[in-house]
C-alpha cells in the first residue's frame, strides 16, 4: 500500500516535530525552573559537570555514530539519532519531574535530572538499533516518545510495588535491559513481514566512545556518599570492558571459518562486559568478578553475534541491524543472573536469599511485561499507513531522507 | 597579477612565522610568568580543569574540523585552523594581559587566562570560516592576529566608556558576536570581486563537537560565586540547543523543494540556539525562554541560510564559505535584541529600562564600528599582493598547499 | 620459511589471548582488590576523574587512531592498538602493585593505579608505532607484555639504586623515553633484513587528540600537593605545544622542495614539544623556557622526519613506521639535555650541579641498557618462526587479518 515514489518527509515530519516542540515549550514555560538549590547530595557543580558531559558525548556521539556502519545510511543514522535524542531528553525531564511537580508544583531541572533524562535517552537510542533503515524519522520519534514513557513508567511501578527506591543504580540498569530488548522486538515483529540486509562496511567511531566512556555511564547515577562505591564501579567497569576487549577477539578468532576477524562483530561484543558488569554493579565487589563476567559476556555476546541474528531473522522475521540483541540483550540478561547469584553467595542465610531472589525476578518479569505492552502498543500505532513507512526497496539508503549536492562524491 | 603556478607560500609564510614565534618566546620571556597563586575565584585547578580541556577540544576540534565539509580542501581546513589557532591564542594572552603588566609589571598566566585567549581565538575562527578556501595562510595569521587585537580593543573600550566590568559574560559575548560578522565581511568587501562556490558534501565531525560542548562554551566564564548562575546557563544552553536542532530539522523540511533534509544546512542551523542564549545569557532566568530563543535563532538561521547566502553573493560579492552570517551572525543578533526585551521586562521602572536600552545599543554600535574599522584596515592591508593571494582557479583546493604521496588514494 | 598463505591467527592468537587472559583473572581473583580508602594523596575521587577519563582517551583514541595514516592497515592499526592496550594496562596494573602486595599481602587498584598503569600502555603503544604492519598481533602482544615488564624493572632499578622516589614525574618521563626508542629498534635489528615502505595518505584523527590532551596527559600524575606546580605543568605544555605546531609548519615549508607542507610530516612534528617539555617538566619554570624547548623541539623533530627515517633504513636496516624515532625520540633527548642544562644553572655551587649531573647521565645510561636488553631478549624469542611472522609482501595489509564483507566498498 505504500506509495511507489520514496514518501517526502515534509507533510508528517515537518508538522509533528513543530507541534512536539511548540507543546514542550508551553509545558516548560509553566512547570519548570531551573534548580537554584546547587549542592544536591553532597555534589557540586563542578564536581559533576565534566561528568555529565561523558553522558553527552556516549548519548550523541557514541549512539548517534554507533550506526556510521551503514554505507548508505551514515546520514540519517546520525542525522536521526540526534533528532530523537533531544526530543527523548526533553520528553524525560517532563515525566521524571511528575513527582516532583506533584509536590513542589514546579519541576526543578539541574544537572543530574539532565544526566537522568539522557539515561533513558540512551535506552531508547539503544532500541533504536534494531530499527534503524527499516523506518522513517516519524516512526523513530514516536517509538522514543512511547518508550521513554514506557521506561519511566516501569520505573515508577518498580518503586511502588517493589519498593526498590534505595537503590536507583539497579533499577536503572534493569530499565535500560528491558525496554531495549523487549520494546523493540515486539514493535518489529507488529511491523514487518519481512527484514533485509544492509551493505555494512564503514568503520564506527561511536564504538570506541562508548567504549572509553562507559565507566562513567555506569557510575554517574551511583551514589557517592558511601566512599569507595563510585570507585569500585569505574574500576569494575573498566576491567570488564578489557577483558571482554580480548576475549571478544579471541572466540571471534575460533568462529570464523577462515580465522579471521570481524571489524563490525568485534566492534558490538568489545562492549558486552561493561553492559553486564552495570547491570549487576551493586554486587560487584572484587574486581575478579568484573572480570569474569566481563569474560562470560564477551563469549555469550559473540555467539550470539555469530548465530542468534540468522535464527532470529529466520524464526521470529525480526531484523536487528545493529545486532542490539547480542550486544545490550544477551550481556544485560547474564549481569542479571550474575547479580542473583552473587547476591545469593553474600545473603547470611537462606531467607534472605530467597525473599531477593524472589523480588529479583518479580523486577525483571514486571520490566519484561510492560516492554512487551509498550512494544505492542507502538507497533499497533505504526502499522497505520498514515505514517508513510518507507519500502521495502528503499530501506537503509539516505537517498529518501537527504539532499546530495549533484557535483559531489558521495562518501 | 597573480602568478600562473600556484604560488609557492615558501617565501612568505616560513619567514612569518618564524619571525613571530620568536618574537612571541621574547615576549614572553620579559613578561610573562606562570600564576603561582592557585586558588583564583575561588576556584581550585581541579574545578576548572575539565572546562579548560572542554574548550581546548571546542577550538582545535571543534572549530578546527567544522570545514571539513569542502571535499578538496580538508587538509587546509583543518591543519591552517590549528596554525591560526596557536598563533591568535599566543597573542590573545598577551593582549590580554597588558592590564595586568601595567600595574603588576608581569602578564600572570592561569587556567582562566588560557580560556579566555582561546575565547578570543574562537571568535577569530568564527569569522575564518567565511574567508576559508579564498585565502592563503598568510592572509588568515594576518587576520588573526588583527581580529584579536580588535576583539581586545573592543573589550577595553566597551569596559572604559560603558564600565561594564562586572559582567564580562556579556560583554565577550558581544565581542564574539561582533568581529565574527562585521570584521571578516568588510575584508571580503575590500578583497574579492567575486567568488566561487565550493564542492561541498563530506560529514563534517566539528558540528557534532561543537553541539556538544557548547554549554560549557557558555558557561565557563561564568562567574561560580553566584551558586546556581553556572547552572543556569548549562541548562539554558542544552535546552536552547536541543530545540534548535528539532526546530532547524523542521524548517529545513518546510522550504526544501522536494521536503529532503540538507546535512550542512542541519550542521549549520543546530548551533543557532547556542549561539543566542550565548548572548542572552545573563537575562534567561527560565528554561522556556532559553527554548523560545532557540527556537526563534533556528528559524531565521535556516531561513538564512537558505535565502541569505545567495543574495549577500549577487548584492556586496562577498561570499561566505561556513554559512557564518546565518550560524552565528542572525542568531547573535536575535540574541542580542532578546537580552534586550527580557531585561526590559524585568526592569522595575521605565527610567531603567530606557537607560539599560540605550546602554545596550550603544555596545552594539561601538561593537559594530570597531569591527568595520578592522576588517577595514585588514582588508586594505590584505590587497596587497605581496602575499600572493591564490588565483581564482585554485581557490578552495589542497593541491596548492599541501603534497601529497603519488601513489596514494586522495579521500 | 614463512608459508605461502597469509597465516591464520587462529591457532596462535586466539590461544595465546585466551591463556593470558584467564591466567589475568586467576591472578586478580587471588591478589587484587579495590582500594577502599578514596582520598589518596589529597585528591578526592571527582577531582581526578576527569583526568583519568582524558588520558584514557589518549591511550585508546590517540594511540589507538594514530597509525590510521596507512592506507590499507587502518582495520589493524587501530583493532590490534585497543587489543594490546587492555593487555598492556592489565599486566602493568599487576607488576605495578608488586610492592604493594608485599607489604600488604593485596594489590590495591584506584584511579592512580590505572592512570599509572595507562601511561606504561602509552609507552608501549609509541613504540608498537615502529613495527606496526610488520608484524602480526601475537608479537605485537608479545612484545608489549614484555615492554611493560622492562619500563616497571627500570623504573624499580631507578628507585633502588639512584633514590628518585621524589619525583615520579622525571622518572615516569624517562621511561617513556627509554623503551619507547630503544626497545623496539633493538627489536627490529633482530628481526628484520629489510622494510618495505606502506602507502600513507590518509588523515589521523589520533594525532589531533594527543595534540589536545597532552597537557593532562604531562601533568596527570604531577603531585597537587605543592600548589602550582601541576598548573605550570599544564601551562608549559600548552605552550610548548603551541611554539611546536607553528614551528613545525614553517620548517617543514622551508625544507621541502617545492615550499608545500606535508600532512604527515604535521602531524608527527607537532607533538615535539610536548614530548620534549614532559621529559624536563620538573626544571622548567618559565613559560619562555617551555616556549624555547619547543621551538628546538620541533626543529630537531622535522628535519629528523626528513633525513634520519632514510638512514635508519639504509644503515641500520630499521624501518619506522610511524616516526616514532623524530616524534619521541629525539624530542625526548632533547628535553632531557634542557633537563640537565636547566638544573644546572639552578644550582646554587659546582657540587650540586655536578652530582646532578652525573646523576641525570646515570638514569640515561640505565634507561638505554634496560631498553636495549628488552630488545634483544625480545628480538630473540620472536625470531621463532613458531609465531608465524607475516610474509613481506602482506605487510601493511588488513587483509591477512581481517574478513571483508564481500559486497562491501572498502573505505
């Protein structure tokens, strides 16, 4: 039903995006102010502002660049990610500041509810990855509106029932394992009878930000007033990163028929053990245990590079450009399981052990639950032809987004 | 007059620069000395030091790879940026410590005075962005070196006759905004009969740094002792910047003939936010003016840049390689004229609001003489032909400057 | 004797990753815990943070992306850099803390113990500068597991015999030097008959962020303490970096046939006087002085570039890759003759400047016989042909190491 000339932007985009931002202005112009209170939890400004802009650099350079792989996508990869990038963050501070509002009747933005919101942000940059080519920027902003929603709101479930409030590090981390899994696939399976595969070649430097940057992505939210518990994340943080570094080469070295290696393989799996490592943060305490789940995910991360995206294609229609599923997905899932385990070794006895290991997984069912609801709401919202999905022939090409200048070399 | 070869720049550039970082390391070797007092401001180095490395990587990376965009001239681009940067910061810290060595007999130098030499060479990089590809590096150090002997003059006069040293957030704005439009339009004007355009389509990486970075461009003068004024502006500045960028993508979509979207047009327009906050600065109190600015910059600027360039072309012959009027000339303007209203707004009486109008457009006009004076005598002194200007033909290409190995792939 | 194939790593790299890498756990698991005493030396853990995460970013960005100049290695350059980097940092990490464990029975891992242990791996990354494309990644691993082992032996040989605990920075510095030039060449005397020279054309975007961070890079690990100090360090090198760009480019016109600059020739020459200034940071005190080292710096720098990388191959039958000789090297001897030269005329009677003397030429001659014993004992064991050295006319090519996406255009 779509039509046979690739669908101008200008009639859905242009409209949508000036009507998001003429609404986010009026809501900000009436419910938020920015925090003139500067010491918040013992942190001043300069103390955290070389942190928060870590944070800006993983969220619009690391993710807006992750997908430069595309050879015909470079543009709209990270022309798109950045439009959806601040229209997520803006649509965050909004939700993250309802209780506050409640409350104070004001939202109050400082640094660290930005850093919050780019969190989420990066949440759905990840999920992003799966869609990637297969979608229009119309589709991408809706998605990153609904799962932002999605995501604060499993959040807020996981506050109420749960009463996880103590520890914002784990939520979070669960947070950004869910949506960007289950969201996705559930949107994709709704969407598309069918994936293709785009011609990947191009080197991403988004990679090796993320990479170097990481440590601060899992330890900017934790809390510094314990001593030492900021520094055992980066370290964790950074060990896994390494290991996972080697490992990652190592197993896509015995995979490869011809023992070769795999540019964009390595450049997915390198970054496996920081994601597990700051989903189970809080019951890391050794750096050997960093290390080797840094050295698991490495390995479950690169077979599923290796497998898992064929079958998935094959059983389910679901195609993961990005290969999220084996890089966010399989790790976040073994730092789950890691984090039950090394939880159960340190309780004293076995009624705690059982009571977290019960609360564990009541975490990870309520998140799956609502990812899967929000996933099935957006795909049913996206289905409808009004919002000109791209075809099937003019996926992954920025000849249906972008201008080229006739005289010039594409590159 | 101009030779039929590319002219060798052997002659003229080595000598120049050999006989002003000589005179430079004299310079600094009767008067400049290293600040042994740390805590200035009440600032400790540690605070400052992650903003310093901030604007370092907004002027050599930021500024420096912004034109990479020009396919045959990237080499030039960036490697002149870097030349003309060291040259113009060396010479800003001097300038800018005359006051000091008047009354303490030694220029002292710090982190702070680092950043603000580097401001100063930003504003020069700015307006370099209109003349690149036309000029040779001879003529670009000559300029450097003239803009920020101007900037600095502008500075002094405007703190003399306006005492406006208590607030040197605005008054560098204002000077970043005046010498970048004025200064390098007038030694268009005085230099080229006509212009040509460029081939121009590679991704340019500065943009994305420049995005990024910008709200510690803006806030790092600002003075900490005020709690929550620093936080203000970052705020302001992401807010503003983020709607700018949606906001650009929108309009870009509405004139586009076919509704594509343009990526230098986008690196262009998403700055415009910044750029007007930036000047407006110490009037924004709340986010959704800071969002208002940035949306009102990001329309003219793209507007701008889609009407303007052509038409300052066909009327005064001056050519703009960068897109600099619309990046950074309209949304300083409209910067400037918001600072004006929001100040009137909250001014108490009617008495205030007249005097602090009048006061305000009194600095754009001193603004804007002394920077037609500059460019004025530049470009007179520019004419010149003994700096060998490059013939029109050669304009905008690396092959004049730079070898390159003969059995190498140009990119 | 080596096969006519392109040798699979399968059956040496893989393994050898493997081992090492559980070998590493095994130990960490066994030694290694998390320093939970966060003030270290005055410095709380958010002051530092920034710092750690820039020179993290030298290491995996700028050594990483520095080798990406060779046309058809760029896959490697920059693949195997981040492989023995994490290597390099984990080993040094463990015989960093070999003292520590035997006082205390653990190894106490925080911020200063990576960055230490980072700034083993950037001398092991300069030197890998002279072999990269000649050698395959097991020798390259070899190699700087080896490296790292002589930079800690002479680092504790200086300690022990010549009482320099006082000043970490001269010693650290002088390491850098020692194995960074003399390591790899005794190395390569071993190894090779001959060099083959690679197609160099491309851009390095490394260069650019070691040109930016190298002030922190100079003076991460100056001690706080004596305020000031790691202010003048920042200073000196920002200006020595700055005094070196200029120069370097009106050398480098002046010696070149037709007065054209050479994008490579920049880019290595740059960095002269940061090199230089680093290595005599503790004697400097004046910023003309830091000025003045640069300057000499960046000449000995160029026309080393120009001259000396021909008759390294011809007499020594050496091949330098990336300049490693003209861009550390001699700039590191440099700065260690202003070293010696400086405190000699700070000496207040002959005594004192003579003991410095002999001192300063001890520590050299030292650094040079460790270095050399590394090479030749390193040399020796990759002799064996176990290793399976690559083939000369596969040098410089990713395609022995690398899979290519079949439909793929090759950037």
């Amino acid at each position: 039903m779509a039509p046979q000339y690739a669908p101008s932007l200008r009639s859905r985009l242009a409209p949508l995006l000036l009507f998001l931002q003429t609404a986010f202005i009026i809501i900000y112009a009436f419910f938020v102010e920015v925090d003139s209170n500067v010491k918040v939890d013992g942190e001043t400004f300069s103390n955290f502002y070389a942190e928060f802009q870590d944070v800006n650099v993983i969220v619009i350079l690391g993710f807006g660049f992750l997908c430069t792989f595309l050879v015909r996508y470079g543009f709209s990869g990270s022309g798109f990610n950045l439009l959806v990038a601040v229209m997520a963050t803006q649509w965050a501070i909004i939700l993250n500041g309802i209780e506050s509002w409640y409350y104070r009747g004001k939202i109050r933005v400082n640094l660290r509810s930005l850093v919050v919101a780019e969190m989420c942000t990066a949440s759905v940059l990840i999920s992003m990855g799966t869609m990637l080519g297969k979608t229009n920027p119309v589709h991408l902003i809706i998605i990153a509106l609904l799962e932002v929603s999605g995501f604060i709101v499993n959040e807020w479930v996981l506050q109420t029932l749960l009463k996880v409030n103590n520890c914002s590090c784990v939520s979070h981390s669960h947070q950004i394992l869910g949506p960007s899994i289950f969201t996705p696939y559930t949107t994709q399976c709704m969407l598309y009878s069918q994936g293709n595969s785009p011609v990947c070649c191009l080197y991403s430097p988004g990679s090796v930000f993320l990479w170097m940057f990481w440590p601060t992505f899992n330890s900017v939210l934790v809390d510094d007033r314990t001593p030492g518990r900021k520094l055992g994340a980066v370290c964790s943080t950074y060990l896994a990163l390494a290991v996972s570094a080697v490992t990652a080469a190592a197993i896509a070295l015995l995979s490869h028929p011809k023992g070769k290696l795999n540019l964009i393989h390595m450049q997915s799996c390198i970054l496996a053990g920081g994601v597990a490592v700051g989903v189970s943060m809080s019951a890391v305490h050794q750096p050997w245990e960093a290390m080797t789940i840094g050295f698991s995910a490495a390995i479950i991360s690169t077979i599923g590079f290796q497998y898992l995206k064929i079958h998935m294609l094959l059983a389910f229609q679901c195609h993961d450009t990005c290969a999220t599923l084996s890089t966010h997905g399989l790790p976040g899932l073994l730092g789950w399981l890691s984090h039950l385990l090394l939880q159960i070794r340190d309780s004293d006895d076995h009624t705690m052990a059982i009571r977290f290991a019960v609360f564990h997984i009541c975490t990870l069912l309520i998140t799956i639950t609502i990812s899967l609801s929000t996933g099935f709401v957006t795909g049913l919202l996206l289905k409808w032809n009004f919002w000109r999905p791209p075809q099937s022939k003019k996926c992954f090409d920025d000849q249906a987004f972008w201008e080229f200048p006739h005289n010039a070399v594409r590159k």
